[in-house]
C-alpha cells in the first residue's frame, strides 16, 4: 500500500536551518526553533544567535532600569522649576540683584511695546527661555486685583 503525497512540500530546511518555520512561538509570533528566530526567510545563527539574542534582551533592560532611574532625578528637578514659575514662591529661591534689575527692565519694555501691536515685525522672534528673574520681574509688576492700592500704581 503507498501512501498518499502531500501537494504541499513538508519538512524543508531552508538557509541553513534545522527545524521548520513555526516551530517554535514566543509573544505571540511563530519562528524557528533551532535559533528562536521570529523572521522568516533569515539566516540560520544557531546556538551563537540565540546567545546574542539573550545578551542584547539584557543590555536593554539594563538600559531601560538606567533610563527609569535618570527620569526620577529629572522629575524632582522638574518640579522644582514648576514651583519657581507658579504662584507660590519658593523658600530657597536665589536671584541675582543685577539679572532683576534687567529683568524689571525688560518687562517695562516689553509692556510699553505690548500696548502697539502694529508697530510689531511680521518676523518678530519670541525668546521662550524664561530665567527666574524674569518670572519675579513679571510677577512684581503684574496687577494684583485683590490689592487695595491697585488702583493707585
């Protein structure tokens, strides 16, 4: 009695492989069980690849636990930047006299050049860095509406 073939080629071995396509799963993707490769049609790497496999899957958990703990350092630095340009002023806030002295300069400036808006460039660049002394300036010669002597400035 002969057995009935298979229209379908079964049991073949390409690029240097031992095992076929979809012998092995892993994360929910089929590869091949001889180098855990996940890519079809890829070259067979054997024990070597699965080694450098492993040792890359490592190097990026390590780079990833470095990233996470360097994230932590910036959020505090961070929170404390948002703390110097909010409405509470911190304690420890240091600033400089004559960086102040500029920065109430500057805003008097900026004041008197925000009440014309058509003497403005089309091409005007907006400086975005924003240094405490600059805030404190803003926050001194802003209007306070719950102040009693506002409307004597």
């Amino acid at each position: 009695m002969a057995l009935p073939k298979s229209k379908y080629e079964e049991d073949v071995y390409t690029n240097n492989h031992t095992s076929v396509w979809g012998s092995w799963w892993k994360d929910f993707q089929w590869g091949y069980k001889c180098c855990k490769q996940t890519i079809r049609n890829s070259y067979c790497t054997g024990a070597a690849g699965i080694e450098a496999a492993e040792a890359s899957a490592d190097l990026m958990k390590a780079n990833i636990a470095r990233k996470e703990a360097s994230e932590d350092k910036q959020v505090v630095a961070e929170e404390r930047r948002l703390a110097t340009w909010g409405t509470d002023v911190p304690d420890d806030l240091v600033l400089n006299d004559k960086k102040l002295a500029e920065a109430l300069k500057k805003e008097d400036k900026r004041k008197r050049e925000e009440t014309d808006e058509r003497k403005r460039k089309f091409n005007v660049k907006y400086d975005d860095g924003v240094t405490p002394e600059e805030m404190e300036a803003y926050r001194m010669k802003r209007v306070h509406h719950d102040d009693p002597m506002k409307d004597f400035l």
